[in-house]
C-alpha cells in the first residue's frame, strides 16, 4: 500500500466479528482504493482529463443534465444491466470527453473495471508506427483496445478519411461487439441523417453505411449540444 492505513495497518485486510463472535478476515477498503489506481494508471486517460469526475461536471445550460443523467445511470447499471454503449455526440467543447472519461474513472475506483482510453488519431498513428516494425506490434498496440471491459473510443471520425482507417474502426468495433464489450465513443461530427450537412463531414460519411449501421445497434446516441465551455467560460478566466 502507497501509506499505511489506519484501519487495517498496511496489510489489506480487517477482521470482522458477526454476531455468533466468529472472527474473519475481510479486503479492505484501502485495497480497492489501490487496485482502483493502478487501473487508472493503465487506462492512459491524457492528463487533460485525468481529473474529470461527474463531480466537477460543470453545468453551464439546461441542456446538458439529460446526458449527465444519462452518463451517471450508464455507469450505475454496469455490468449487469448494460445492453449497449453510448455515443455522445454534439459540437466541440460541450463536455463529451469529461462525461465519458468521468465513467471510465468511476468504473475502476468503484467497480474495478479495466477500462481504457484510445483516441481515434492516436490509434490509427500508432498502429502505422508498427508498419516497419521498429517499435510495438500491431497486436500490442489493438490488445488493450480490444479486450477492455470498457473502450472509450474518443473525438470518432476525426481525421483523414481512408480505407485503411474505416477496415481498423470496423475491426475494433465488430470486435468488440461480437464479445458484448461496452464501447463509449464522442464525436464532434453530425451523424449524417440530418439535412444540411456538407459533404464528407457527417460521420457517416467519415465511417460508411455498413459501420454506421453497426454504430446504431451497439450504441444509445447521446446528444451534447450547449455553447462551447472552452471558448464561453475558459477563455472568459484567463481575462485579466
């Protein structure tokens, strides 16, 4: 244990006396407390977000406490009442990343869940670095965005759009859904069915019709639609 605690002196464990005065040894709070960090450790949520919680959620217009709602009961009903993931959609800086990443935090300090942080940008640069083979393999880069309990796949369609990169999202998610392993996902891009939206900017454009229709069954659509947080409330602090 990182200090020593008080409760069970370092060791993990505390004894228990039921009624019948039969003494047992119990886990510790402060092991889960522990177990909870490394999980965390091993999620790779950037420093920008690494202290996001439901907590400090700010709730800058109405619009927003339906997917706080939404996000805080998503995480309450895993893993046993858990049917899909969520996809929160809606325009930069409207809190999308700090909800997903708030649940991904709860599920390994509370639950002990492997869950893990992937960008899609990042993902697609670093399986490209495994191309000529001087650095990790392609298995060693997919192995914990597959096999998460939880994936938060995050800012989806981002990028260039190539076929290589809609063949890795197809992989990842069919993956993933075979095995009913929950996916959270954020997007900044219309999904693509409203009316209005330019060419080759909605995500189903980005994505295509056959992983768009995947999307669909595997996820609840969350809008996140509120002024940008960054540009209205940030900004406005560092004014001097």
């Amino acid at each position: 244990m990182s200090e020593r605690c008080a409760d069970c002196g370092g060791t993990g464990f505390t004894i228990r006396t039921d009624e019948a005065g039969i003494a047992t040894a119990a886990r510790c709070a402060c092991a889960y407390r522990e177990r909870g960090t490394q999980l965390l450790r091993a999620a790779r949520i950037p420093r920008r977000y690494e202290l996001c919680s439901f907590d400090n959620f700010d709730l800058v217009a109405d619009e927003l406490k339906a997917p706080l709602g939404t996000a805080k009961d998503w995480f309450e009903s895993w893993p046993d009442r858990i049917e899909h993931g969520l996809l929160f959609q809606g325009p930069p800086g409207t809190g999308k990343t700090h909800l997903a990443v708030a649940i991904l935090r709860d599920l390994a300090e509370r639950k002990g869940a492997h869950v893990h942080f992937a960008e899609q940008r990042e993902l697609l640069k670093d399986l490209q670095s495994t191309f000529d083979a001087s650095g990790r393999s392609e298995a060693e880069v997919l192995a914990p965005v597959l096999e998460a309990e939880v994936l938060l796949l995050d800012d989806l369609g981002a990028g260039r759009t190539t076929p290589w990169a809609q063949d890795v999202m197809h992989d990842v998610l069919a993956h993933r859904y075979n095995r009913r392993l929950p996916t959270l996902m954020t997007t900044n891009r219309p999904m693509g069915d409203e009316d209005g939206v330019g060419e080759g900017l909605s995500l189903k454009d980005r994505l295509g019709d056959a992983l768009m229709s995947r999307l669909y069954e595997m996820c609840l659509i969350v809008p996140v639609v509120a002024k940008d947080f960054r540009r209205e409330v940030r900004h406005a602090q560092h004014r001097f």
